[in-house]
C-alpha cells in the first residue's frame, strides 16, 4: 500500500455486532505511537475527520514498519453507520484482525 495512513488496527474486540475496542499504533509525525486503545466512538471521528486507517501488524524488531492488510472505511448500512474492510458488512467486521 503506497498510500500514506494515519492507524494502523492490530486487534479488535466485539459486543453485540459492534467494536468496543481497538488496539492500534497512531502516527505521530514520522514514526508511531506504541499501542493505543481506541474506542468505536474515536475511530468514527477520526474516519469522519479524513484519518487513514488500516488493518495490519508491526514487523518485529523494526519500529514504525508494518506489514499492511485491508483499508477501514465507515459504511452504511441498512441506515447505520459500521466500521468494515469491505463494502458490504452487515455489522463492524474487521477482516483479518484477530480479536483480543
């Protein structure tokens, strides 16, 4: 992925079809934050304040260097807003992204 991205989500947690945390790496500048715990409520403003997001995993002994998944994006659904890596997610779905 050329495109320049703002988080990186290594896992997930669920409740009820919905994310109640993600667990993730912020850019800050040239490099990345260590893990962050970002709540659905974030991330929908932070996607909804132009923010790059993506799934993925930090390459061992190699600081801010990731290898890079699917790109998270709001979409809505049948009038509901859900946080997915694909177009058509009935309900917040992180492909990939294992859950902690």
């Amino acid at each position: 992925m050329a495109e320049k991205f703002d988080v990186v989500i290594e896992a997930v947690r669920y409740k009820n079809g919905q994310i109640l945390t993600a667990r993730g790496y912020e850019r800050r500048g040239p490099t990345f934050s260590d893990r962050v715990l970002l709540d659905r409520k974030m991330i929908v403003d932070q996607i909804r304040n132009k923010k790059v997001f993506v799934t993925g995993q930090r390459k061992e002994l190699l600081a801010s260097t990731f290898e890079i998944g699917k790109s998270v994006k709001l979409v809505v659904h049948d009038g509901r807003e859900v946080i997915s890596t694909s177009d058509d997610a009935p309900r917040d779905e992180l492909e990939g992204v294992p859950a902690f």
